[in-house]
C-alpha cells in the first residue's frame, strides 16, 4: 500500500471516486446500461490480477451491486450503491489516472479508488453479508 500512496494519494482516489457520481447516478437508471458494466467488470476481472485486499473486494462490491438491481436486497443506502457504482466504472475504464496498459503499476489507482469506495461502504457490505449468510447465499458471490 506504501507504494500505491507513493502513485496515487488517498485524495486523488477520492476525488477519482466521487466524479463518477453523476454517471453512476445516469447508469442506475438504465438496467441495460447497469448490466454491460456488470459484463465489462466480469471481463476484466479475468485477466487483472489482485493487487493486495483492494481488489480483492470487487466481486462482493458487484453482488451487492446485483441484489440491488434484482430487488433482492434493498437495504443499503442510495450513497452506497452510488460509490459501488462509481467505483466499478473507474474501475472497467481503461483510461484513468495510471493508464491500465501499464503492467501491474497500470491497477494501483484502480485499487486506490476501490479502496476509497471501500472506506465508505464497508459497514454496509458488512450488513449484505450477514443478509447474504442468513438466506443461504453466502459462498454465492457470481457477477
């Protein structure tokens, strides 16, 4: 994590993950729309590795993102899913602040800005997990 401060401030991640509000806002209006960044994510999570416990959270970020979506977990504040959303887009965007073409360095914003969206939504991911476990679903975390 050092080296990624060294990269990219905790700031710029921030600031990297709030400009996306408005699009995230625009996407969540537009099932279409929420389901090709959802097929976007799936595709670039094939081929980028982990980088630490940053990116490692993304395919829970997107099952809460998809409950929501399919009306089966409601309970998460409209915020949240925003930052899911922003975060996801930055994440699938091939052109951001370290371009991702560049091997390995290229993901360190990505984690970055996940890890900022993370700051913010953990506790919420934390109650979808228990909800998940509750109902049985919680080994099931498929985009």
């Amino acid at each position: 994590m050092n080296e990624q401060k060294k990269m990219i401030s905790e700031e710029q991640a921030e600031k990297a993950l709030t400009s996306g509000y408005e699009e995230a806002k625009e996407i969540l209006k537009d099932k279409d729309e929420l389901e090709r960044l959802l097929q976007r994510l799936e595709k670039k999570l094939e081929k980028v590795p982990y980088i630490g416990t940053q990116l490692s959270v993304i395919p829970v970020l997107a099952s809460l993102l998809k409950s929501y979506i399919q009306g089966e977990y409601k309970d998460v504040p409209i915020g949240t899913i925003l930052a899911i959303i922003s975060a996801l887009i930055y994440f699938v965007s091939p052109i951001d602040i370290l371009p991702d073409s560049i091997p390995i360095v290229g993901y360190f914003d990505d984690a970055a800005v996940v890890a900022a969206c993370w700051k913010l939504v953990e506790s919420d991911v934390k109650e979808y997990r228990a909800w998940r476990e509750k109902n049985g679903k919680e080994e099931d975390l498929d985009i």
